[in-house]
C-alpha cells in the first residue's frame, strides 16, 4: 500500500500538485487519470522519488520516502516494477536477456540458472512462447513487445508496479489483452499497481481505483463502476467526453 498523504509540489513558483492525499492499494489497479498538465504525470514521478515533494509525505507500507537514505531507497527499488510507455526494450538484447536484465543487475542471491528459470516463468506468465525468446524486440510485434516489458517488471516479484500510459502505441484489441493481463497479474500476486493513462477503455475495463486529478488537484477518486453514476460535472466531461461513451453512460444508468 502506498499512502499520499497532503503532497505539495511546485516548479518555478507554479504549483503542480496542490495537496494531494489518497491511498494506492494492494491488489488492485490504482489508476491515475486527468487531462495535459492536471499534474498526473507529476505525482507519478513523485511517487517513484524522481521528484522530491515540497510538502507532505508519501509513505511504502508506512515508511516514508522523502525519510529513507539512499540505501533504503536503493532496497525500495528493488520493490519496484516499471512497465515504460513504449515498452522501453533494450534493441540489442534478446527477450530473453531484456527479461534477465533487471535480475543481473539486482539479484546477487539466485544463481544464474535461477536467474534463467525466473525469467522463463515470467515469460510464460504472460504468454510469450518458447520460440521467441531469442528474438529481438524489433522481430516481434508491437502486443508481443509490451508482453515482455511486463515480464521484465515483474521479473524481480515486486511489491509495486508502475505502468506509464500501458496501451500506448497499441491497437484497440491488443490494448485489451494487456489490460486483462495487468489486472490478472495484480491480482494474482498483490502487487500495489499505479497505471497512469487516459485510455478510457482501460479505466473502464480495469479500474480497480480511480483517481481524477483536475488542475493539480485530486477532483474524484472512486472504482470503475462508481464513474458510471458519478455526478461530478468535470469528470463526466473528460471521460465520457465523446458521443460513444455518452452513450454508454447512459444505457449504464
């Protein structure tokens, strides 16, 4: 769990973030939401610790990170799963070795060969078959490409999965199957995922929590099937905005 607790954060005077408090839960698809420049891009890297809030605190199962040394954030790192808009393959690796990256890098404890086996078992996970695994990311497609990302972030079994903007780039049925796949793999495992997007098909299909920002501020938080009969004129506005979902509102009601 992940607790945002009154977060405060400016840039030369402008005030991104505007006391900011929820709860990012285990187990569930946490999805962060709102137009260009609502700051949800800001509380995402905020979140990670790429920005150092100016007032508040942000807490990882209690501990507070704007408190941890650079030890113990090295340590949360290693909690952390990051699943990149883009995907963010490595060109001259192999799935295979892209899987096998982050354990390199932070695993001292497995041997290679269990190296190996984790990062087969991810694969699997997410339906990659054997005969791809020594591929390169530019001989695969672009729903196989972002497949592997998610089995690299979840190749160290973190606590904490971030997705930036997951279905970027991806068409509408593709788009789907790594929604079913984020929402199954979080729930499977009780991973604290944080999904920033504005795919309305995904905060409709997998929103386990969403929270709304408008302006630096946090306008609504509530789950997927709560939307539906939200009142709350500024969201209506942004997520139902064109006449298909309009319409979908209201056969829902």
């Amino acid at each position: 769990m992940i607790e945002v607790k009154d977060i405060v954060k400016s840039f030369d005077g402008t005030v991104v973030l505007d006391h900011v408090s929820t709860t990012l839960e285990d187990g569930k698809v946490n999805m962060i939401i709102g137009q260009s420049g609502s700051g949800k891009t800001v509380l995402m890297k905020s979140l990670i610790g790429l920005h150092a809030v100016d007032q508040g605190e942000i807490l990882y199962d209690g501990r507070s990170l704007s408190s941890m040394r650079e030890k113990d954030i090295r340590l949360l790192h290693r909690e952390v799963g990051m699943l990149f808009q883009g995907s963010a393959l490595f060109d001259s690796m192999s799935v295979i070795e892209n899987v096998l990256f982050p354990l390199e890098m932070f695993d001292r404890e497995m041997s290679d060969e269990q190296k190996r086996e984790r990062a087969q078992f991810c694969l699997e996970r997410v339906n990659i078959p054997e005969r791809a695994y020594n591929l390169m990311p530019a001989e695969i497609s672009g729903g196989m490409q972002k497949r592997v990302a998610i089995a690299r972030a979840i190749a160290m079994n973190p606590k904490y999965l971030f997705c930036d903007e997951p279905n970027s780039g991806l068409d509408p049925k593709t788009s789907l199957v790594i929604d079913q796949l984020i929402h199954d793999i979080t729930e499977e495992y009780g991973i604290c995922t944080i999904v920033n997007s504005h795919d309305m098909n995904s905060i409709l299909e997998i929103g386990d929590k969403v929270i709304f920002l408008r302006l630096g501020k946090l306008e609504w938080e509530g789950n997927r099937h709560e939307i539906y009969s939200s009142d709350n004129e500024a969201l209506n506005d942004f997520v139902f905005a064109s006449e298909l979902f309009k319409k979908i509102k209201t056969a829902s009601l």
